[in-house]
C-alpha cells in the first residue's frame, strides 16, 4: 500500500518480558532505536537477544511490555502484518522459488504490480551485487551469495525496520569480514533502522552505531561501541568485551587500592552500586606498559615487579603472560616492535596506564 | 535515549487504569481499549489454536466413524447376549469350543514359526541391501513390487506351483526321480507355510532393510578397527541395535499371519488351520454377530498380545 | 593396516594379502551370502513370474518350457470382471483424493500448531493399521449393518479413506517435520498470513513426497481385501474380492489367472513410474504393509 520510500522509524521497547514455562527469558527490556540507526544485540547465547528480536519482529508472543514502531503500537500486529524485514541465521530462502522470485516475495504479498516490481528487484540485486543471477535457485548459490538474498529479500519492500539473527555465523572467517562491511555500507546507503544479534562482539564493534549488551534477559549497558570499549560500566561487560585483567581493590580515598600491590591508583570515585568501595581495576591488555627499570622517584600510577611467564606471537601483536607480584597472571599484548627482545624468564616492571574500575557488588 | 530503568519508572498502573476507563467510556471514543501485551498474545494464540484445531477436525471425525466407533460398537457387543443382556457367554462358549481352541492353538503355531522363519531368512537379505547401495537399486523392484500384489497373486501362484498333478513341482520333482507319487501338500498345512512363508518373508525383507539402513555402518567399521572380525562385530554391534525393529518387524508378520482369510480360504482343506475363517463362519453362516466379535476380540489380544509380550521379554533380556 | 599383520620376533614381516584361514573363509563366506540373497531374490518374483507364464499358457497346468504362447486369457476376461477393475481403480482414486485433502491441511496443523492433543490426535488417526484388518472389517459391519451402508460405494469409500488417512497424515507429519520452520516464518515476516504461507511456501516443497504417497496409497487401495470383505457386495465389488470369490467357488480359471496379472503390471508400472520419474530412494523406508 506504500507509495513511496518509507521514511525509517525509530523502535522502542518498554518493559518487555517474556516468560518460558517457569524461567524468565526476557526482563524489563527497555530501549529506544533512532531512525535510521544500527544497533546491535548482544551477548552470550542464552541471555534473551534472539527472544527479544522475535518478539520485535512478531514471531514470538510477549508476556508483558509493548513495543513501538514510530509512534505506534504494535503489539496486536501480528507477524505479516508489522512490515518488518527479517534475517534468519540460515537464510530461510525458498527453495523451490528463484532468487528474483524470493526477493519480490514481500512484494507479492503487497500486491504490487508486475512491472514495479521487476524494477524494484532489479534494484536490490544490483545493491547486493548480485546481477544476472535473478534466474537462480538457491542452491545453486554459494553461502554469501544466498546470505545476500536473503538481505535483500527482506529490504524489497521498504519495511520500517530491519532485523538480522546472527546472519554471519553460517560464514567462515574471511567471508565474515568481508560481509561485515559489505551490510554496514548497505545500511549507510539504505538509512534503515536495522537491528543486529550477534554473539559475536567484533561484528558488534565494527558494524553498530550503538550496541546493546545483554545477559540473563536484562541490559547490562547501551553505548557507542568506543565507549562500551572504553568505559564498560559492569563487571560482566568488563570482561566480555574484549579480552581485560580484572584486579580486586578498594576506593580509598579518592583512589584505588588494589589488594596485593602497594600504592594507590589515578583518582576514582566510587561507582554505583559497589559494595564497601570494592571495585574491579580493569587492564586492557593493551595498557600494560613495560618498563625495564624501577621507577624513579615517584610516578602517578605505581609499577609492579613482574616475570614474563608466556610469549605468544600472533602477527602483528604478541601476546605477553605475566607474572605479576602479588597479584597474579595477567595478559598483555603489545605490538612485535614494542616488546623487542623480552625472554620468557626475564624480570620487568610493570605498569597499567588508562585503566577503568567497575563495581564490585560480591566480596 | 539510554535507560536500563525508565526514569521516573513504569506509567504507573492507576494512569493506566484512567486511560482505559476514559477511553471505554466516551461514547464514540475511537480506538480499542488499551490492552496488555500479555492479553494480546493470548487472545492471539487462542483464536490460532482454534483455526488449528479446525483444520484436525475432519481426520479426528473420520477416525472416530472408521475406526473407534465400530470397534468401540465390536467389544460392546460381544458382551450381550441375543437378547441384549450383558454376559459373558460369548467368551465362554469361545473358549469351550475344542474346534476354536483347537485352531487357535495351530494358527498360533503356523504364525510363530513363519514369524521366526521369514526373520531368520529375510535379515541376511536385508542386511546386504542395507549397505550396499548398488544392489539396493537392483534388488528393490524384487523386494517392493510383490508388497502391491492381492494376495490371490500369491493364492494362485502357490495352487500352481504345488498342485499334486499339474504343479510344477510335483512335476519337476518326479521328472527328477525324487518322488514316486505327487505330494498331495497343498490344500494341508505345508502349502500354508509355504504361503504365509512368501508374505512374511515379503514383509519382513522390507521392514529390516529400512532397520538395518538405520544402524549407521561406521559402528561395525569402528569395531573391526578395535581388532575384530567382520562376523564378530555384527553379532556383537548391528544385531543388538537392530532387535527392537526385528520385534516390530516380527510382530508385524505375527498378526498378518493370525488374521490372514484369504490365504487360509484359498488353500484350505478339510481340516481348518486358520482361526481368521471360523470367526468368518460364525458372522455370516451362522449369523451370530456377538459371538463372532466374541473371538475377534480374542484373536485381537492374542495378537496384539504377541507383540507386546515379546517386546516385554527382549527389554527385560536386554537389560542385563 | 589390517589385523592380518603378523609380528615375528619385533620385526615386522612384509604386508602381503595372503590367503590365510581369514581370507578363505571371509571370501567364502560373502560369496555364499551373495548366492543366498540372489536365491531369495529370485523366489521373492517366483509367484510373479509363474502366474504371468500361466496366463499366457492359457491353462493351470503348466510347464517351464512352454508350448504355445498367447493372449488368448486376457481375451476372455469377462465384462463383469473389467467393470470390478474400473471399479476398484475409481474408488481407490476418490479414497486417495479424499484422504490427501483431509490429511494434508491436518498434517500441517499437527505438525505446526503446538496442540496440546497433538499426540492423542496423531495416535487415533492411526489406529485403523494399527488393528488387524480382520477385525477391523468385522467391526465397520457391525456398523454399517443399521447404517445400511453395506454394499454402498459410500461405504467402500469411508472404509478406505480411514485407512488411507492414517498412512496420509503419518508421511505428512514426516514430509512437514523436514521442512525448517524458518521457511513459514520468514514468509509470515514478509506478509503472509497463515493460509498463504501454506499455499505458497508449505506445499510446492512437499508437493514431490505427497504425490509419492499418494501413488503409494493408491496401490494399496487398489489390492484391497479384508477390510471391504464383509462390507462389499454383488454390486460393489472390488476386483481382489472378485478373483477370491471365483477361485473359492470355481477353482482356477485361466481368465481369472489373466485378471490377476493385470494388477501385476498394475504394479509394476507403479514401480516403473515412482523408480524412474522420482528415483528410487523414494523406495526404501516401510511403512505398514497392509496385507490380509
């Protein structure tokens, strides 16, 4: 019934819930997408992101919240009704019709007439690169070809919202990077508000403008992925996104004490939520910064003595196993001209520059 | 906009209630009131179940009609007398009958040894097709096509096979010089065997490929690895997996064979074999509809019975 | 590497595929089973061949090395057996027809629509192969008998769409059960709504298989016995009770011998068709035999 381009719709979630039997999925999922925006779900399997995009999508009824396209409600809507595109993890193309016959399927359903809606495929084979290929049937494509009908499938018809259930995973590694980028430049161009689930936390990275992260059904953090990076704001996003050193200390002061080594660090204020000022000091690995001799004087952040335990090389970076007096392993990676001619054995100092505490809330 | 908590919480549940009663209330008010979610979903699936259970309807209806009705109407009945009163009469007088009895003793004899016969020579065909695919496709048409014949096919085949002067193998036997005289075996229990030996082995070759295609090969293969002998691993690993379906298939032959008619019918003498055409006499000779599902009843537990008895043993057996 | 390696004293000898005790008995042993499995091949299309090599004798008293050879039998076929056969086969067809309109949508249901009765349902439609034809037949008279449905097409009709219905439903479940649900769900996201997504996504990819079972069905209706003995008569009666009648009463007649083998290239058209148009792996799988 559309005329025209729709223009993109922000989604928003209130309270939304799902229940299965006795064990809750979903809980509380409050969220707000832009126009035009991508976001990204995600988290560990299990944790309700997939719930959560098929109750967006209709596929999966709520137990309690709403949800809004726009400033509509669509909770009453059921599936075919929402104008939703949708990705499934293993594409979900039928077999027995042609990729031109898949892609205008959504139009079919729309009852556009013939002639707009050759143009119209014409169109989305071209953006998915794909030309000439409208007369196949899809098994007689490969992975990433199939994977890209089935986006554009879902873009036919203009829909208000896109969403993609972890369309990667049925990709080795390479196709992987390479399609990654391939959507995200799809998305730019197209300007749909699009919703991703991976489990996958560099395809988060790389591709969203904000992620969601989420575990056990609730939301952890919502931020620009530098800053869910940079700044994550709980323990559990401290250590699942990307690789960190998560050191047990206390506010003291105005600085933190980190059991184990003497001398405090940077100035913090206590976080929300931790429990007698325990913190966790987190390191990247990438902030270990090595020092040959003992300080001298005195410096902003104390250095420990450590001993290299493990050198693994990895190409570009090496990854250092550390010894660390008094607190234990810790993982560092520096880049191979960096970390020169370090022996497992040897004795360094260490320190970490640019760490982040997040709260503590067990003993 | 970030929140994992709405700020200010959730609308509160009295704005809500407001909204809704101002919305039902106005007369003409557009628009339904304000439902939650989980009401939706559930008038949702409820009018979703009910289409599915529309589409159910006509197989449930004809089920019912075909099948538990009569059968229901079958053992009701062979509880009543002639005159309608309930009785067991009709089991009684069953179970006194020598000529029954005594019929059902030889068809269950005729019916355990063709169920073990047909098992026994149909498992190693079976076993060949199921693992070599090139002789699977040769052989198939041998195996399938016999499965769509009426069983006067097989009726016929068997009186020309076995006729005492005109039989071929009366006559190829005394070319040969093995006999002297014709074997007078087919109107007795031999062609019988012979018969049933042909539906059952049919039966049985079938069900046991499709048993032994699904023991996966690479489990025999792993145990001749491990040091033993191709014989030794089937004994030892494909035939323990496949005896639940040798039951099913067993059970299977064991009640085509106790009910079978027209075989018995075709081939029968003087002296009757089969339980199937007594209960056949009592219903249309003699017109004596209770008492005949008096016995059908009977025959049915046995069979029926058979199945679940050897199943019961072989689980027991299995365990230890 | 085989178990047949020998170690002598450390060192190991040479591989050499010798003809050990092993050997000898393993190649004896699978030549012996091929000769077995040939045999059996051979007796199993016995029946067939011996009932076609009377018929075109024209006599019961038949000799491997026949005389003369003609079509003569299939001549005297009589009318009244050619009426029974198109009979048969409309009856078998309408059944079949029936059975697959009824199942397929309930198939479907069962499969996808998370019913609680699901089991009881799928169950009931299969006791009637589940319970001995015999009674079955002896039960459905004792129905049909106030009903007067007895010797009716109507009857014939009921009988064998309950039949078919229970094989129906059960290679429907199974044909649905090997299509992803992701298939209807991507539809539905696209804007179909149930019935649509069933016309369009459900049925074109099990549209092979029902046809299959639906040819399978046929046939069995089309050989049909036990069941319609006690409910058919003189003016509807099957082509297989008709021979059976015959053959009781008047003993083997070389038309009757003709007839029979009619239905022996009944099926083995059948065969031809489903082997060369579907490929054989359609073949392998049993279900029920329904035989009596």
């Amino acid at each position: 019934m559309d005329t025209a381009r729709s223009a993109a719709q922000s989604v928003r979630l209130e309270g939304l819930r799902k229940e299965f039997g006795g064990s809750i999925a979903v809980k509380d999922v409050t969220l707000t997408v832009e126009p035009g925006e991508l976001v990204t779900l995600l988290g560990p399997s299990g944790c309700g992101k997939t719930t959560t995009l098929r109750m967006i999508a209709g596929l999966l009824p709520q137990n309690g919240g709403e949800i809004f396209f726009g400033s509509s409600r669509v909770d009453h809507l059921p599936a075919n009704r929402r104008n939703v595109g949708l990705v499934f993890q293993n594409y979900a193309l039928f077999p027995h019709m042609t990729v031109s016959q898949n892609i205008a399927f959504g139009l079919r359903m729309r009852h556009w007439e013939r002639e707009r809606t050759a143009t119209r495929v014409a169109e989305l084979l071209s953006l998915v690169r794909l030309e000439g290929l409208g007369d196949r049937k899809p098994s007689q494509l490969s992975g990433g070809q199939q994977q890209r009908v089935a986006v554009a499938r879902a873009l036919a018809f203009h829909p208000s919202l896109v969403l993609l259930d972890e369309p990667l995973s049925n990709l080795d590694a390479k196709l992987r990077e390479q399609v990654r980028l391939d959507l995200r430049d799809i998305q730019r161009e197209t300007r749909q508000t699009t919703i991703f689930v991976t489990h996958d936390q560099d395809e988060a990275l790389v591709m969203s403008d904000r992620v969601v992260l989420m575990n056990t059904g609730v939301i952890e953090q919502v931020a620009a992925p530098r800053h869910l990076y940079l700044r994550p704001e709980t323990e559990f996003a401290a250590r699942f996104i990307g690789a960190n050193n998560l050191l047990a200390g206390r506010v003291v002061k105005g600085a933190v004490v980190v059991d184990g080594i003497e001398g405090a660090f940077g100035s913090y204020s206590v976080p929300d939520g931790a429990i007698d000022e325990s913190v966790w000091l987190c390191v990247r690995p990438e902030n270990i910064d090595f020092f040959a001799q003992p300080p001298v004087g005195s410096s902003p952040n104390p250095r420990v003595g450590a001993t290299v335990a493990d050198i693994v090389f990895q190409g570009s970076s090496v990854l250092v196993d550390l010894d660390v007096r008094g607190v234990g392993v810790m993982r560092a990676e520096k880049s191979a001209i960096l970390v020169g001619d370090i022996k497992v054995g040897d004795s360094i100092e260490v320190g970490f520059g640019g760490a982040h505490i997040v709260a503590r809330t067990a003993a | 906009m970030v929140s994992s908590k709405a700020a200010g919480g959730e609308p509160s549940a009295a704005r809500r209630l407001l909204v809704s009663g101002i919305t039902a209330q106005l007369p003409g008010s557009p628009g339904r009131r304000e439902r939650t979610a989980s009401e939706i979903s559930s008038w949702r699936r409820s009018r979703e179940r009910l289409f599915f259970r529309l589409l159910t309807l006509p197989a449930v209806l004809i089920a019912l009609f075909v099948a538990i009705i009569p059968l229901g109407m079958l053992v009701f009945r062979s509880f009543l007398d002639r005159t309608g009163a309930a009785t067991f009469a009709n089991y009684a007088q069953s179970f006194t009958n020598p000529l029954f009895m005594r019929t059902l003793v030889t068809t269950i004899l005729m019916a355990v040894t063709v169920t073990v016969l047909s098992t026994a020579l149909a498992y190693p065909v079976a076993y060949v097709m199921a693992r070599h695919t090139r002789l699977r496709n040769v052989l198939m048409p041998a195996v399938t096509i016999p499965r769509m014949l009426p069983f006067v096919v097989i009726g016929y085949a068997v009186i020309l096979l076995l006729a005492p002067f005109t039989g071929l193998l009366n006559k190829l036997f005394m070319a040969m010089g093995i006999i002297k005289e014709p074997l007078f075996i087919l109107f007795d229990w031999p062609g019988l065997l012979i018969a049933f030996g042909y539906s059952g082995l049919v039966i049985a070759t079938g069900m046991l490929t499709g048993v032994l295609m699904s023991v996966d090969p690479q489990l025999e293969e792993a145990a001749v690895g491990l040091g033993a002998s191709r014989l030794v691993a089937f004994f030892k690993v494909t035939l323990p997996l496949t005896i639940p379906g040798v039951i099913a298939s067993g059970g299977i032959v064991f009640t085509s064979v106790v009910t079978a008619y027209s075989i018995p019918v075709m081939l029968s003498g003087r002296v009757p074999f089969m339980i199937a055409p007594i209960i056949a006499v009592t219903l249309q000779s003699l017109g004596d509809f209770n008492l005949a599902f008096a016995q059908a009843v009977i025959v049915t537990i046995l069979s029926l019975g058979g199945t679940l008895g050897a199943q019961f043993v072989l689980d027991r057996y299995g365990r230890t | 590497m085989s178990v047949n390696d020998t170690f002598v004293g450390g060192k190991r000898k040479p591989y050499r595929r010798g003809w050990g005790r092993d050997r000898v008995a393993g190649t004896l042993g699978s030549t012996a089973l091929g000769v077995y499995v040939g045999f059996i091949a051979l007796w199993m299309i016995f029946p067939m061949l011996v009932v076609i090599l009377a018929s075109l004798e024209g006599t019961f008293d038949i000799s491997l090395i026949p005389e003369k050879l003609s079509l003569d039998s299939y001549a005297q076929i009589p009318q009244s057996y050619w009426d029974s056969f198109w009979f048969t086969l409309w009856i078998s067809l309408a059944a079949t027809v029936v059975a697959l309109v009824v199942a397929v949508p309930a198939g479907w249901a069962l499969v996808r629509g998370r019913l609680r009765e699901r089991r009881i349902i799928s169950n009931l439609v299969l006791v009637p192969i589940i319970v001995p034809q015999l009674i079955l037949g002896i039960a459905l008279l004792g129905l049909f008998i106030p009903l007067q449905l007895k010797n009716t097409f109507l009857g014939i009709m009921i009988a064998l769409t309950g039949l078919n219905l229970a094989l129906a439903i059960r290679f429907t479940e199974a044909l649905i059960q090997g299509v992803p649900e992701e298939y209807e769900l991507a539809a539905q996201s696209l804007g179909a709504g149930r019935f649509t997504v069933f016309r369009t996504v459900v049925l074109p990819v099990i549209a092979q298989g029902i046809i299959i079972a639906g040819l399978f069905i046929f046939m069995q209706d089309l050989i049909s016995f036990v069941i319609l003995f006690f409910i058919a008569g003189p003016s509807t009666t099957p082509i297989a009770i008709r021979l059976f009648v015959d053959i009781v009463q008047r003993g083997v007649l070389p038309y009757a011998v003709a007839m029979a083998c009619v239905l022996v290239y009944v099926a083995l058209a059948f065969y031809a068709i489903v082997a060369f148009i579907f490929g054989p792996k359609y073949l392998t799988g049993a279900p029920v035999s329904r035989k009596g």
